[in-house]
C-alpha cells in the first residue's frame, strides 16, 4: 500500500500465514504472558495481535518505553495461532503477527482517559479529550453509522429526484422557536447576520425559483439549552421542499426514506408505510403529548365528569375542577399485585420531580363478582361510579389507575410523563421495535403564556386549513393548519407545513398574531416579494440527522452521535470556545462589550 502499512488491521487472514507485512496503528493493549509479549494493534478498521519473544531485548526495551495509544509501525511475519488462542470477537482472530521490526510514529503521553475499555467518564473529561473519546469502540462505531446514514439518505433522495442544493450560512433571522446567533457584519457597522435557525426561507425561494423537488443535509444553529435529544449550538437535518404538492404527497416522499433507512441500519421491527395518522387533539387526549411513545399501549382517559359527580366526596380534586381543572386516568395494566412501594414511588415522583401534589390511585380487585376500588382515596368514590370510571380507562380485575389533577395543560402533561413512567416500570413498552406516527391538524395559534396574546403555535409560514376565509371568520384558536410532525418511539423527529404562498394570506395571518404588514415585510420581505412574482404552492418537512443516528445506534443522548458535540452549557471544552477575542478584533467590528450586572 505504501511505507507505513501493506495492510490494515482487519485484513489479515490464514491464507497470509508466512507472509512478510506492515501495519501501522495505535497501541490498544500490552498484555505479558511470561515470556512472549503482546501488542495489540489497532487502527480505524480493527484490531490485529502482535507477539514478540522476551529473548529479543531490543524490541522489548522499545515496547516497555511506549504507553497506550502511541502510533507505531510493525513489521513482521504472520503466523497462524494455536486453536486454543483463536480469538473469534476479532476478524483477524486467527492469526497475529511475530514482530520482527518496530518504529515509533508518535509517542503518547500519560492519558488523561483510557481508550481500551467500556468504562465511562465524566462529560467534562470526554468532551475536552473528544479526539480520544472518539477512538473508543462504540462512540467510534456510531459516527461511522452516521457516516453511512447520510450516505444511504443521500443516495435515498437522489433516486427520488431531489436535487442537492446549499443554502447560505450568513443570513437574516428567521423565526424558528429559538435564539439566533449573530455574526457581526465589518463592512456595516452595528448590524448583524444570523446563523440560520433552519434553511427555511431559502428552501422556500428555491421552490419561487422554478425547482421542483430540493434537499440538502443542513447545518442549523440555534441558541437554546441542551436536553438528552438536543444539542445545543448546532445540528443537522435533511431538509426538504416540493412544488405543487399537498400534505399526503409530502408524506409519501418521506415515508419510504424513512422506513429504508431504519430498515437498513437496524435489525428492529418498523412501522409499514404509511405511518399511522393522529390529529394533535386526539393525541393530547390519548397520550397527553404531541410526541407520543406507541410503544407503550396505556392510553389516558378524561375523568372529569366523574370525579365532579355529586356522589364523590373527593374533595380535593372537585376544587380543582371548580376552577376549570381537569382529572386525567392512566391505567396501570397488572399491576394489582405489585407491592405497596409501587404506588408510593409513583406519588413521590410525582411530587418531587414533577412538583406535582401527588398521584392519586384506585387498586381494582374483584370481590363477589363485582369490582372494587382500594387505595387512600377509593372510599370516596361509590361502586357506581368506579364502574364508570373502569369502562372508560379500560381496566379491570389486575389492573390500578391513577389520577393526575391539575389546570389542563399541567394534568395532561403530568399525565404524559407518568404514563411513560408506569409503563417502564411495568416492564410492558414494545423492545425492538421503532413505531413512526404522523401528528396532523396543529393549531395555528395558541395564546403565549407570558404575553396572554394570540401566538403562532407551529410554524408562522403554514397554510392555514381553509386559507383565508377562515383566518377572516373564525375563532384563532379553532384554526388548524396544515402542519404536521413526524415521531418515532417518542422522540420528535420533525415538524414540516405545507407552505403559505400568498401575500394577502400572509399579512393576514400575522395580523391575528399581532403582527403588522410593515414587520412581516421588514422581517421576511425577501420572501414575500418573491411570491409577488408567481409561486407554486409547496410544503416540505426537515428530518433531524442527529435523532435519526441516535434511534438507530441505540443511545440515550444525543452527544453520542455527534463527532464533537457542546457540553450543557454550549462550551467546546476542547477548542476552548466562546472565548475572548482581542480588543483589535472587536475595534475592527465597531463592537464595544459590557459586563453583565451582578444580580443582588
């Protein structure tokens, strides 16, 4: 191949037995076995078992100078092992190499990690040594899945006949839920680019261009805080946009790209296409979340009416349903018999981690033939009415429900989560399996709950349902637009619209937002002329790159799959950055810096 290596570290084989060879890599392991040594080898293809005998002082005397993760050349003969020390976890398990020659490439220091070995370490410690983190075996092995992800993802749209186009870096703001990061302009003092949030009006100027069909795997940049499915700072997403299409018709273009790639990459069972459909109020009834988990088969149940019956004498939830509360039922399937620890854990979750008041319970049990409610808060509540309840929840002999009593935002929400929650403990969610569902008919607008004020609750360039005879005669918030998401085991893998194309729509529509005609072209007056000139109505939806990886490898956090991912707090300990910049830098950008205050 060339000086450093005849082969790579996976190569090696029976057949080779007696042939002279190179192979260069890191030192994974010394391993001393009396008198031999061994070397275990490894570069980014795999792992190769190197011997030297203890006679040969010179070799031995290099060897013991080298730590772990020193880069050497070895040169040497293949010899094929003995049956009992093959080694079938490596692909050259079968054969190592009898060292004869050895150079030193680059030596390493004392590691502040270990690279051989599945132990973890803390956030802190891998992400300033990221470049070592990533020679690891599984975190390794994921950013090559996510190499050949959006390989396949390419080739995928490619076929389908989307042309790959880039779109700017530097850019205006676009409203996408988030905070921009700026970039101060030289040439023009005082004012500033963004970093786009998302390519979203670019992918809609490319449609007014004359295109039909465009994607593109996107950087997308967004100030907001770190979660275990989000990276802060930066990320990417397929992005995608279609002319003359209808919502159906972007569900058909992704769906079979979706269920091929998840097809190709895991060896789990998949949704069939199409996807199943749930609106976004039947959702929130049945799962309490527009991002719901359908491997978990526990669905709510609205026991307001119940609970607010005159024969219940539950005081405590009847006041919250004075004041427009709500009481949400999640079944607990079988759980009859789990202890009393059970259903005290739940309670205290709730209230130490949800800042709830608690669950409420009811355990059912049959007793002469009819069914019986136990629990703190079952002697307040009548057969009668424990039977309503018992059919509307689904449940029966075996099983408990529990309450969440709130406003309704917060029961349905409390719901959600403890719905998820008994369902892990029952042990009863679906394993490998990766359950798609579509989210359609989204609010176009909600009330902001800092403002009091009618807000965009999606994205503010959907088409409203109706167009604008419904933005001129209805109430704002029984509008829906057409908007939709994409979810796959719980996890929100898009959101996508079919466009606003029209001007007058337009204005309208940020009109009821409290938006007037002057901001919505001071803000996205690029766009708007452009659809003055003839626009073909277009929709689209941007997959998340990063999510999809994380499904298909298995983890828990995002950070797992991203080759050099931000900390919590969107620092790169590694390049130490944000950082200072000299004082001359700042002159040249006309930018004067101010300590925050100190809070008192």
């Amino acid at each position: 191949m060339n000086k450093y290596r005849t082969h790579l570290c996976n190569q090696l084989r029976e057949s080779d037995a007696g042939a002279n060879v190179s192979i260069s890599g890191w030192i994974h392991r010394k391993r001393d076995h009396g008198n031999l040594l061994f070397v275990d080898l490894r570069d980014h293809y795999g792992v190769t078992q190197c011997v030297v005998d203890k006679t040969n002082e010179k070799l031995l005397t290099i060897i013991d100078s080298l730590r772990s993760e020193s880069v050497i050349k070895i040169s040497g003969t293949v010899v094929e092992r003995d049956k009992e020390t093959i080694n079938l976890s490596l692909e050259t398990g079968k054969i190592e190499v009898s060292i004869e020659q050895l150079e030193i490439l680059s030596m390493a220091e004392e590691l502040p990690m270990p690279v051989f070995g599945d132990q973890d370490y803390p956030e802190e410690i891998r992400l300033k040594y990221r470049f070592l983190d990533i020679r690891r075996e599984e975190l390794h092995k994921n950013l090559i899945l996510r190499s050949s992800i959006i390989s396949y993802i390419r080739e995928q749209m490619t076929d389908l006949g989307f042309l790959e186009m880039q779109t700017p870096i530097l850019t205006a703001s676009s409203p996408e839920g988030a905070r921009d990061y700026l970039v101060p302009s030289r040439l023009h003092p005082g004012k500033f680019y963004a970093l786009p949030q998302a390519p979203q009006q670019f992918k809609q100027l490319i449609m007014a261009g004359g295109f039909d069909k465009y994607f593109q795997i996107a950087p997308c940049f967004r100030d907001e805080d770190a979660r275990a499915d989000r990276s802060p700072g930066e990320f990417y997403q397929l992005d995608m946009e279609m002319s003359f299409v209808e919502q159906e018709d972007v569900f058909n273009a992704i769906e079979p790209v979706l269920y091929n790639v998840f097809k190709k990459f895991s060896k789990y069972q998949i949704s069939e296409a199409p996807f199943q459909r749930l609106t976004y109020k039947e959702s929130m009834q049945r799962y309490g979340t527009d991002k719901p988990d359908l491997r978990n088969p526990i669905e709510l149940c609205d026991l307001t009416d119940e609970f607010n019956l005159d024969e219940v004498k539950f005081d405590a939830f009847k006041k919250v349903i004075s004041n427009g509360g709500k009481v949400i039922g999640i079944p607990a399937p079988g759980s009859t018999k789990k202890p009393r620890s059970f259903f005290d854990s739940l309670n205290d979750w709730a209230r130490k981690e949800m800042n709830a008041p608690g669950l409420g319970y009811i355990i059912l049990e049959e007793d002469d033939g009819k069914l019986k409610g136990k629990g703190p808060i079952a002697k307040f509540i009548p057969d009668n009415v424990i039977e309503r309840i018992c059919k509307k929840g689904k449940v029966k002999h075996g099983d408990s429900i529990f309450f969440s009593c709130a406003d309704k935002k917060n029961a349905y929400e409390l719901a959600s989560f403890a719905r998820n929650r008994i369902a892990e403990e029952l042990d009863i969610v679906e394993k490998e399996v990766f359950k798609f569902c579509w989210i359609v008919d989204f609010p176009m607008y909600e009330i902001n709950q800092d403002s009091g004020k009618i807000d965009f609750s999606h994205n503010p360039f959907s088409m409203p349902q109706g167009g604008i005879e419904s933005l001129n005669n209805n109430d704002p918030l029984e509008i829906l637009g057409y908007q939709y998401d994409i979810v796959c085991n719980g996890i929100e893998l898009s959101s996508g619209a079919i466009r606003n194309h029209l001007p007058d729509l337009m204005f309208k529509a940020f009109e009821i937002a409290g938006h007037s005609k002057d901001y919505v072209m001071e803000k996205f007056g690029g766009m708007v002329n452009a659809f003055k000139y003839g626009v073909p109505p277009h929709g689209g939806i941007a997959p998340g790159i990063d999510r999809i990886v994380m499904l298909l490898a298995e983890e828990k956090n995002i950070r797992e799959v991203i080759l050099f991912p931000m900390n919590q707090q969107a620092q790169d300990l590694m390049m130490n950055a944000p950082a200072d910049v000299p004082e001359s830098n700042l002159k040249d950008l006309n930018i004067l810096t101010v300590e925050p205050k100190e809070e008192d």
